[in-house]
C-alpha cells in the first residue's frame, strides 16, 4: 500500500533537508541501501529548488560575470 502525503511546499522541503543534513552528521548514514537512495533522492530535488531559486532571482543574474555589462571580451 502507498503511503500518501499532503504536498508540502518549497520552505518545507529545505527545511526538510536541514534536518536530513543534521542527522547524517549526527548518526551517520543509515545501513540501509534503500534508506540511503531515499534521502540522496531527497537531497538532490532540495539542491534543484535551491538552483531555480536562485536563478529566479534577478539579483542574481549576472554575479557570476566578471565583465562590466557594456565591455564583454568576446
């Protein structure tokens, strides 16, 4: 039987793997392969909401270009 959750928004996945990440550092990765692919599956979508924040973020666009906007080297 599938277990079924109600959705849980953006904040609430970070969160989530704020306490994912305390744990491990705590307790360590758990014994089970199942268990481990599990949480790497859950800290991989809350690295790409992260990513789509960030780059949905206009203050963002451009910090990583060194060049001044009008005099690009290429």
């Amino acid at each position: 039987m599938p277990i079924m959750f109600p959705p849980i928004s953006d904040d609430d996945a970070l969160m989530l793997e704020t306490y994912l990440t305390f744990a491990i550092s705590q307790m360590g990765r758990p014994d089970s392969q199942t268990l481990c692919q599990f949480i790497n599956f859950l800290q991989k979508k809350c690295r790409e909401i992260e990513a789509n924040r960030w780059r949905a973020d206009p203050a963002n666009w451009g910090a990583c270009c060194p060049w001044p906007d009008d005099d690009f080297p290429f």
